[in-house]
C-alpha cells in the first residue's frame, strides 16, 4: 500500500477509510478474539481497568482516566497506538492529515478539486499518530486550537477576514490521531469550554472564525482525583462530554508490584551480574510503598508512585555496586543495611502531611523501611509476642542474650564481603533459627534472613539499633540500659 501514491491508486487498491475510533474498535476486537493483550506490560489492571478501558474503546469513547500519580494512566493511553492501523493514507502537503476520501481543509478539498484522482498522497505511520499535551496554567487557546497568523496574511497578501490566515493549534493537527491531555484539571476553565465543540459538534471557533470541521479524533484524558480540590476541577459540561471514566489503582498486591518494578528498574547487565538480589530484599522495598500509602506521615491524598520503588530498587543495585567496587569485588549480595542507601527515592516521591514534616523525611523514611521489615517478619519467622505464658519458650531468647553477654556489634555501611560474613556468622543463635523456620532457603539469601532477624527484632523493641554516619550498631535493649545507669 506504501507504494500507492495517489487518490486515484488509492481508489483502484479498493483501500476504504474509516475513523479511528472505528480502526481502535476493530483492531481491539481482533485482538480479544485472539486472545492476545493490547495492553502488554501493564500489570494488576488485567480484571479491573483494561476491561473498562476495551469497553470504552468498543464504544467509541473518548475516555478519561482517573487515578494517582503513577498509576500507568499515560503509558495505557500510549499503548492504545499498537491498536491503530499500520498506515493510513492522507493528502500530500495537508497541515491536519486530512482523508482524501473526506477532506474537511480548505487545502486538501482544493487538491482534490484541482488534481482529482492525481491528487498526491502520503502514508502516516502509527506512532506518528500520538499527540500527547501537559496541561499547564499557561497552556492557551491559541496553542489547542490556533490563531490568526499575521505572517501568512502578510505573505499571502490576505486580509483577516480569510479563512486562509488561520494557523492551526495542536489539536486540528492531530486530527486522525490519538491526542492525549495529561492533567486535564490543571488546564483553565475558559480553555476546558474551547474543547465543547470539537468534542460534541465537530467543529472549530479561532478568532471570530467558525469552521466546519469534523475532526477525527481519540480523546485521551488523564487527571488525579485530588486535583478537583485543590488545584483545579474538570468542568461539569466537559465531563458529560467524555463517554467513559475510568478509575486507575496502585497495585493489589507485592507480586504485581515486584514484577512493576522489575520490569521498569534500570540496570544494565554489568549491574545485574555483580549484584544478587535475594527475593526477601526486592519485597521489603515494594513493602515500604504499601506501608507508604497507609502512614500517618504521608498525604494519602496524594498517592504513591509506583516510580517510588522503581527507583528505589535502582538505588539499592547502585548502593550495593558502590561498596562492591569500593571493596574491589567482583560479587556481592544485598544487604538490609544497604536500604539506607534508598531513602533519597523515599523522600522525593511522598507529599508529607503537617505531623510528617515535622519529623523530617528522612525520618520518615526510615520509619517506612522498619513499618516494612515489620509487616514481613512474621511471614518468615514466629510472631514476637509481647506478653508470653510464663511456662512460654522465647525462639528468640538465644539471639537476646548472645548480645546481652557480647555487648553487640557494628557492620559499617561499606564494609567488605568477607567482613560482613564473619560479623553475621559469628551470631550461632541466628543459624539455628534459619535452619528450625527456613531450612529450605538459598544459601545466598541466608546472611540476608539473619541480618532481617536483627531488623525485626530491633522493630519489636527486643534489640536497639543506632545509626552512625558510616554504619550501625546493634546492642541488647536492657544491657544498653543498665550500662547507662
């Protein structure tokens, strides 16, 4: 079809147009009916968005997607291009990629007028048909719709009253294309009224001038549910001209969101095969998003990004490598002490509320890595009861009294493998423990499980830990006690 280049070609190929809400819907289907998903890499939305999402594309919807920050919302409208056509055909030279069979500019009706079937044609590839906008207070609507360009009026020797002055914005040259607006709340009231006609009636208002023009177009709307209240609102008559609105959501559940994160992190193999992940470290980090969503400190309002732990994780990688390469190693293994190297992807990515700020974000940080640790131990280890039966054996007793007796220990941030195996390994209470409650566990997870056993214990106020500007120290609670005294 590439090879047909013009209207007349196009005609005798037997090539029928159609709009591309009716290209969306036809290609949706064929995909449904294969069995093969438009929306590949979006997880967790597979029973939930990406059905209402079909729904409104079989409808012929132009659609708004309602969610937090990080929700995918403009990566699912992006990959609704995989479901246009390939190519499709449009008059040669045309400012808005008009049909040749359904011209609606003054330009492409006078090509075909003046060449009929010679009238030349081009082909535009699917990804050239994404148009997407942030809309910003500033955005006005000269930049959506157009002006008049006194530049061509001079050049043309035109006056005003011409419709041939006009400059088109960018939603007429997306015509026949995917736009997307990105934070629709954000955009002015008086520029959310510019959008009725062309929404509703199919035409154009620039400058006293109105336009017939039926422009061809899949509206994709994104906005956050707090932006009604607090920055902004999408008005009334705007949202009653959207078909379908569809509420987006974080993941459910640390699988959906571990395979996220794994799948976005950027790492490059280098990175990859210095650094061992074990599966425990890679669920306390998407753990402390969820902890994230559900702290007093954090403005829930205002959601978590799914970016959050996305760059977390390659914060974690990097602490790891840096110490690896500090130590001149060729491997090595995460560590929980290396979470210390992810609080600036924590502090960056949450809205604080008062009693947050108060604390400070990197309190708050830390206080998210231990509520994380927290929620995890018991689906690893014994609860840590509080109050125990007096005839109640303690699983953990062991590990309180080697340090009661030893005055504990300190593990430096960049201290060296071997170091670290031999601080770790000199705990004998921890080995019983990983081989009464996880004897089935990697051999390279376990210095991991042991160093988690300290961490929990540390959150259930049976172990103390300070921080040090290079490290840690950990000590018994009552032994640290007492010597004060």
């Amino acid at each position: 079809m590439k090879n047909i280049k013009t209207f007349g070609e196009l005609k005798k190929s037997g090539y029928q147009s159609k709009s591309i809400k009716d290209e969306l819907r036809d290609n949706l289907k064929k995909s449904i009916q294969s069995g093969v998903s438009a929306f590949q890499g979006i997880h967790g939305f597979e029973n939930t968005v990406i059905p209402e999402l079909e729904r409104a594309i079989l409808s012929r919807h132009n659609i708004n997607l309602l969610g937090l920050r990080g929700q995918a919302k403009t990566r699912l409208a992006r990959l609704m291009v995989g479901l246009l056509d390939e190519y499709i055909p449009f008059v040669k030279d045309s400012e808005i990629n008009d049909d040749p069979f359904k011209p609606i500019s003054r330009f492409a009706k006078h090509m075909l007028e003046q060449h009929g079937d010679e009238t030349p044609i081009e082909w535009l590839h699917r990804d050239e048909r994404f148009f997407e906008k942030l809309a910003t207070p500033d955005v006005t609507v000269a930049d959506l719709i157009g002006d008049i360009d006194p530049i061509k009026a001079a050049n043309l020797k035109l006056s005003y009253a011409d419709d041939r002055v006009l400059h088109f914005g960018m939603i007429p040259r997306a015509n026949r294309c995917i736009f997307v607006i990105n934070e629709l709340p954000d955009l002015q009231a008086r520029i959310q009224v510019a959008l009725f006609n062309i929404l509703q009636e199919g035409d154009i208002q620039i400058r006293g001038f109105k336009l017939r023009m039926p422009l061809d177009m899949q509206f994709v709307f994104t906005a956050n549910p707090e932006d009604y209240t607090n920055r902004g609102s999408i008005v009334t008559p705007l949202k009653d001209r959207i078909g379908s609105q569809i509420l987006t959501h974080y993941p459910e559940n640390i699988n959906i969101a571990r395979t996220i994160t794994e799948q976005e992190a950027k790492s490059d193999d280098r990175q990859s095969e210095l650094v061992y992940t074990p599966l425990l470290a890679k669920d306390i980090l998407e753990q402390i998003s969820f902890e994230a969503r559900d702290s007093e400190y954090v403005d829930a309002k205002s959601g978590v990004s799914a970016r959050m732990s996305i760059t977390a994780f390659e914060n974690l990688l990097s602490t790891a490598e840096r110490r690896a390469l500090i130590n001149g190693e060729t491997e090595t293994v995460v560590r929980l002490t290396d979470f210390m190297g992810i609080i600036p992807s924590i502090t960056g990515k949450v809205e604080l509320v008062y009693e947050g700020e108060q604390e400070g974000a990197a309190f708050v940080a830390q206080n998210l890595i231990g509520a994380a640790i927290k929620t995890l131990f018991e689906t690893y280890f014994p609860k840590i009861e509080k109050l125990k039966h007096p005839t109640a054996v303690d699983p953990y007793q062991e590990v309180i009294d080697w340090f009661f007796n030893e005055s504990g220990f300190e593990l430096t941030d960049d201290c060296s493998t071997a170091t670290y195996n031999s601080i770790i390994d000199e705990i004998e209470p921890l080995n019983n423990l990983i081989e009464k409650y996880q004897p089935t566990s990697l051999i390279e997870d376990r210095r991991f499980l042991k160093e988690f056993i300290l961490w929990g214990l540390v959150e259930y106020k049976k172990l103390s830990k300070e921080r040090y500007a290079d490290g840690m120290m950990f000590k018994d609670i009552y032994g640290n006690y007492i010597s004060k005294l």
